[in-house]
C-alpha cells in the first residue's frame, strides 16, 4: 500500500531505533544515523526502504495501535498491550460488544475496544476532567472512532444510563466506589474489569466487589519479558518491565448471595 | 438476558467448581455440592441464582471465548487467552484485518481472531489434517463463523492464494518454514506471529526471519500470576503457569535488505 | 563415602519418585517400583546403585539440607532455600556472623544459618511457643548444631539481651512490633531482614522500619522456574512456584535521622 | 565498631546514591549531594551519619560481600548474591565444604564460597588465563582469604588433582566439556553445577551430564523483583532484572547407569 501525504508512517531502523512521524513534503528528521527526508516518503510503499544521507537503512513501517502506544510520551500513564489485550481476550471482547468504560483518560483504550466492538458494538465512556476530555475528543477524531465512543463528560458516582452493557472496564484510582452504578450497567453475568497498579486497589477492589452482587472474582499480574533469540546464544534479555498494572475481574450475578470460598481454593502442593 | 434452551451456560459456584453445559430440558448433573437441575435454568436470567438439592448457590453465568477454552480438555494444547489477546493487541487486530493463519488445529484460535476481524474481516485458514479439519469445521459452525473464516486443506509450503494480508499466524511446528509463502501473501509492512513453545523454535525461527524479508524481530514470552487479594492479607497465588508458549513477531519489508543491529541494543546496566 | 547404620539417605529414582530415609537394618520400603531394600545399603557407597526387587534403578544419594528440606512435610512453613541463600547472600553471613533470630519455628532455618556461621559464629532464637521450642530442640540436636544455636524462650517484645549482632532474621506474623529491640541488638550498619509473606507484612514493616533507625530498606521477592532442558526441545517448565515470602532488607543506622527518597528513585523509562 | 583507617565505607544516601570507598585521611568526594569528607569517617561508628558540605545526610554503612559485587563495574560478568546464595543453599554449602572451582574469574564467587566453608574446608580454583590469575591473587589477598582458597593455573581439562570433593561449581562457557574430569574429583553423590547464561548452555550440559554419571539433573532459573512497599501505595517496581543466568545442579551417581524419566514427570495440570 503506498504511503498517502499526512499518513503517519513508522520510520524503522531498529527496535532502539525508530520514529513515528507524519510523512508531510519537505520534512527531514535529523538523526545519529544521518538525515531522513521523510518527505520522499510519500508515495512510496510500506515495508519499501528510505536510506539517510549516510546509508542507513530505514524500514517505511505502518504503525499498528501497539506502535502509537508504545511510542506515547505518558509511558506511566498508558495501559500496555499486554494487559489490553488480555482485556479482550479474557471478557469475550468482539464485534458487537456494547462496552461501558469509566475513566477515559485520553481515549486510548476506548479506541482500543472501539476498533475490535465495531461496527456493531459501541463505546460509552465517561470522565470529569474536561481537560482530559478535550484532548480524548481530538483523538478519537484522529483515530476515526467518534462514531463508535461516545462520550460522557459525567460523574459516573451518579449512576451511568447505560443499561445491559456486555463488558465494563473501570479505570479509576478507586474503583470500589462505581461497583454499584456498573452493577446496574451490566447485563446478567456481563464482565468486569478494574485497573488496578496497587497492592492496596486490588485488596480494596475485590473486597467490595464480593459484597456488591458480583462472583468468579480474579485478580492477576501479566509480566512480559522478551527473549534475545539468536543462534547458540538464545536467553531473555537483561532487563524487563517490573510491573504495569494488576486486574481485577469479575461477573455480575445477582446481589445478596454470598458463596464462601474456601480455603482450599487455595492451598496447592508446592515444590521448589 | 433470558437463557434459552440449548444455549451454554456456564454453572459457577467457586473457580474451582464449575461445569460448563447445554441448557436441555430434564438435564441434571450430579456433583459434590449436591444436583444440579439444568433443565430449571432454561428461561432464568444470566447472572441469577440456581440452587442445587443441597441449597448450595450455582450462578448461571454466559461464557464467553475466555470460559470455553478453559473449561477445554485438551489444555496442552491451546493458545491461551493471554497470548490470543497480546497477539491481537501487537498485531493492531481488528474489525477489517485480513488475517491469514498456518495451522487450524481446532479452529479456536480462528474462531477468536474471526470474532474480532468481522465483519469486515477475515480469516483464511490453512492445515494438511483432514481430521483435525473435520473437527474445525463443526467448531466453526457451532461458533456461527463460517462466514468469516475460509478453510484450506492445502498444504501451505506449496504457497497460499491470499495477497495483501494484513497479519498472518504461524501455528506449526517447524514455523521457518513457509517465512517465503508468508512473505508474499502479507502486505508491505504486515504483521507477522509466530507461535513457538520452545527455545529450540525462537531461536530458528528469528535466525530465519532476518534471512527472509522481516524486520523488528521481536521474541516475547507473557507470564500470568493470579493474586490472592484479601483483606489484611494479599500475596500472590501458591502456585502459577510456569510456561504456554514463546511468540515471534516480525514486520514483512523488502527482501535482501539487512541491518546489522549492534550488540549495544541488548547490553543495559544491571543492578540486583 | 560409606554408608554408615543410621544414617539419612536419599533414595533417588527421578525427581518425583524419591524418598528420604534412614539406612536400619532389616527395613524395606514398598513403592510401585518394586521393594527398596532400604539396610542393604549400609556399607555401600554414596552415588552408588541399589535395584528394587523388579529391577528399577535407585541411585543412593547423601542428603543436603536441601533434600531435608524439601522432603519436609510442613511444606507451607518452611523457609525455601532459593529464599534461605538470598539472606545469606544479601547479610553476608558467613563463618564468625553473629545472628539473632526472632522466631524459631522448627529450627530449620537456625540450623542453616548455624552451618554457614560456624565454628566461630552463633546463632540466637527467640520464640514462645513451648511446643515449637521442644521439636527445634529435638531437630538441633539431631542436626549436631547445638553448640552453635543458643534457644531462648522469652518473648523477644521484652527485649533480646544479645548486642552487636551482625545480622538479625525476623520470622513473626507482625515483625513491625519488634524493630526497637532488633535495633538495640544490632552492632551499627548490622543487617536485618523480615520473612513477609505478604503485602500487608511488607507494607509495615517497611514504613515503621522508615520511622525506626533503618535504611537502605528494600523488599524482594525471588521467584525459581525449573527449565526443561532436552536436547531440540528446551522450555521452561509448565508449572512454578507462584510465591513462597516476600523478603524485607535493612541496615541498623542511627535514630531519628532521616533521608527523603525522592519519587525520582524509582521512575524509570518503561517500553515494553 | 569504630571505622579503621584504611578500611571499607558504604557512603549511603539512598540506594540509588551510593559510593563505596577506603577510608583514608584527607580524602574526599564530590556529589551532587556536596562534598563528603571521607577522611571525617576513621574513627567513627558504623551506622553513624556524616554530614556533606550541604547538610545532606550520610550514612557510614559496613559493606558486606553484597554492597561489594553490586558495586563492582564489571556487572555483565559477575554473578549475582540471589544465584550464589541459591548454589550455596541448594548444593548444602557449609562449614567444612571441599569445593571445586572451574573458571576463577575475579576470585569473586571462590571468596564467597570460602566465606562460608572456612575454617575447615576449601576452595580449589582452576582457571588457564594468566592475566585473570594475577587479578584473582590480588582479591584473595585483599578478603583475606588466601588461607582457603588454593589457586591452579592449569588447564582442568586435562584432570584435576583434587579428590572426594563435596561440591563442584563449573563456570566456562562449555562447562559440557568437564563433566568426566569433574565427575572423577567428586565424592560419591557430590553435588554439582554450572552456571550457563545461555539455553544453548543448559541443553547442552543437561544432555551430557545424563551420559556422564549424574543423576537429579534441574536446570533452573532464579527471577529477582523489588517491592515499593508503601503506606497506601504498596506494588512492584516499574523495572527489574529480566535474566542473569541459569544454574544446572546434578549429583555425581555410578557411571553407566540411566533412569529414563518419563515424560509423565513434566506433564502437569495447566490453568490459566
């Protein structure tokens, strides 16, 4: 596919290496490896070649989601791939899901959901911050998403109009205050999620959800690690993400009944 | 929502005791926690309560993708949901992606990437097992998928028909195999995965890669620990999954064009 | 090394069919490899090869703490060695450290520390319990290191009389209520370290440590994976040990003389 | 204990900002933090606080083995306190230990060893490169170790003197290319391991030792996280270490006797 004026093009030395970038006529990128001429770009097809003043080798690459995401400023405020992608998988995300979310930040992850729920599904998102929500408008028109995310500059501790909502995906600092207001939200046995970067959110999170007529609640930690695979010499690689974010999933059954969960649940054999 | 009759219902009573079933009339299943009388679920909401003879509580939950693979039997040998969903997520999957996938083993994996590329997407799926194909088809048809997902019983060495694809998985045993077939049948810059349970396999198979017209080479591994979140008394489960699989993702560029990446790319301060 | 009559062995097949035992004459253990005839090994050697009644090989292995330990069947108290050499390691314990111990338990992990410290160095345990203190008594003196652990039985809250202890181990439910007297026991700059085995015990302890004459605080936790290592087949293995304890670490430093560690410590760029 | 001149200081501020150096007259450093006057240190307590010109607080710590190797520069080649105090646990280092050493290196890990084994056991090192041997000399003498380390400038391929050896550590890059020689120098059941940063490694050494008269054969890795334990805001650390080594320990068995493990021992129950 050839690469249109304005299109956001991923410029692809190596993965230490790489610069996500509008190709606009007459843009250069002066870097170490000599200069782009961004520009020439236009017209040119992805997975094709530039080569900078010096030689060097620059891959024309489209850029996924995973690619705007992991090349964001706000590293500690974004949710990564891994746990957004577990997101999906693990609540049933698809075509069709009706996603209620409450913290919209910039609009990320609704664009994320968006782009797997349409065109049949939709986005209700909701935030106080009109700052926040300016700047999430201006993305999802970027992102071409304004018709599946609506947005709802709304304090969703006074309850939310969503009604039978297939998944819901709270991203609050405390998140144990809107169990109620989602309960209502959900359909029978929909899905939760909470985002939740501490110990002390988790804790709190699942202890509430317990006692707020939800069940199957799991609280989990994704760790990626990526592996240096070369020939005879294949080991992971010597640093790695400590931490993004824990998660806490659950399902909306009915309220006032309570399954004690036994001890047992837990216990397992261990061996070293 | 109503549970109809046929459709699955997901019994829940605890994470470790529950049975995933057909709602059919005069239906029992005898467990520990007493009968349970499935037939009586029929016309009940999701979410609301069944009781068994022994008054324990059997929540009525909808399963989605997440419950059917792992209430799976043959656990060795599915792709987990945490790489289905980093795989979606790092691919930049969704509604439209042309998905082109070697290996249709059951056809779960088609069946999940089909759930999010439709409608205007699609998965075209290639194996040489007319067995395992058999068994894909009635999944496909049981999941309501056979518009979204084309089979091949063709062996992909041989090369595909598809051109222009926008991701492509690589579910075999000897993925190095068919990078060339792949090559062509993915569009510039399209995204390439490749699912690897051993070190043995990352390891040719990014050796290979940089032979064949891919770049930004990545090898990953996802490990999930579920956390026991309880008040005063958080820690992490006893015991966790030490290991699914390795995934190799790659971007199709222009053939016969390397960049050497520098060992500096790797070597990062270490501190205990 | 001769098999002595009463000595522990370890009769080893695989790595999950082995028992550990002592060399008496006449005893035979029955096990679905056939009948260990457990007194013919007295008078072989170490490493060398005994046949079950239907032929099965068991090799004849002298035990190590290790093995003690792992064969142990209280499998939830126990200290693991992954987290018994990390003190070590950390404290720098060594032959001459002077340690203080507060919390008993079975006297394993004083027997440890007692192998490493000795013959110049010494171990002194608190506990209360009269029932924990008889079977340490027992266990030390089947360990022969009663002349290297000094067993107090005396609530440590009323303070220790020990001083200029080169490191102090702390294994009670609330560690945080003992930090004054560790610190009074403590030689200047002496190491300290809390078994915690959960995030509310971190929590604590590392804020009242803060407030105690401590620094250089930090809490780890060590995680052991098994490897499958075969040849064109290597992975990791397909289940690990989720969590055994988190581990608290500090330095004895003078009172009330404080160092504000900046948020900046622990920022650092993340990139997936 | 008072300060030495001439002795060893961890100049501690925060773990992030910490120097460590001799005490010596008139000498003195300059930070961001002001001008530390090293010399002020001789004669002061440890655990006491010196003052830089600034006001800022230091604290005058004793540096164990631990603040040594994580200080030291070449970080890429040492090995860490976490897989040394594990080698250390899991081979049942103690007091009295007669240990092999194969690749001296820095004398680094042989004064670790002989900081536990001593006064009643050894450490024999073999290494072939002149230039390491004189460095290693200098460190032994510097730790006061001499006296339990014996140092062979000979090739341990062609057999090493030693005899009935506790416990043999192999750090080369072939550690598969020893395993007859080390066999030979091994007690009856003596444990070994190597250390192999490489999968390439442990496979490799794993198959051979299987040949070569060894039993209990685990390859295993050891993962290391930092805790932020906070009031309130209790998580893991954004980065960690994502690799050092892998460790393969095995026990010195008869020659010519194999147990064929079934696959059975690794097949387990998986859920996500």
């Amino acid at each position: 596919m050839k690469i249109q004026e304005g299109a956001y093009v991923l410029l692809f030395h190596t993965p230490r290496k790489k610069w996500l970038t509008k190709a606009v006529p007459e843009k250069k990128i002066h870097t170490h490896l000599g200069v782009i001429d961004v520009g020439a770009a236009i017209g040119m097809e992805f997975g094709s070649v530039l080569r900078t003043t010096e030689g060097n080798v620059i891959f024309l690459i489209e850029p996924t989601t995973h690619d705007f995401i992991m090349k964001s400023e706000r590293k500690t405020q974004i949710v990564y791939p891994k746990d957004l992608g577990f997101i999906a998988a693990r609540t049933g995300m698809k075509n069709g899901s009706k996603i209620l979310e409450i913290g919209t930040g910039s609009a990320a992850t609704a664009t994320f959901f968006a782009s797997i729920a349409k065109p049949e599904g939709h986005v209700y998102t909701y935030d106080v911050n009109p700052a926040f929500m300016e700047i999430a408008r201006r993305n999802l028109e970027k992102a071409g998403m304004t018709d599946y995310v609506t947005m709802n500059q709304h304090d969703p501790h006074q309850g939310v109009a969503e009604k039978e909502m297939d998944i819901a995906i709270v991203d609050l600092g405390d998140p144990w205050t809107v169990l109620d207001q989602v309960h209502d939200a959900l359909k029978g046995s929909g899905a939760f999620v909470a985002i939740c970067p501490t110990m002390n959110q988790i804790e709190k999170t699942a202890t509430e959800l317990k006692k707020s007529g939800y069940a199957d609640i799991e609280s989990i930690e994704l760790m990626i690690r990526v592996m240096e695979a070369r020939e005879g010499m294949t080991r992971p690689s010597m640093r790695m993400i400590g931490h993004t974010t824990y998660l806490v999933f659950a399902r909306k059954v009915q309220k006032k009944v309570h399954v004690e969960e036994t001890v047992d649940d837990d216990e397992e054999d261990t061996e070293e």
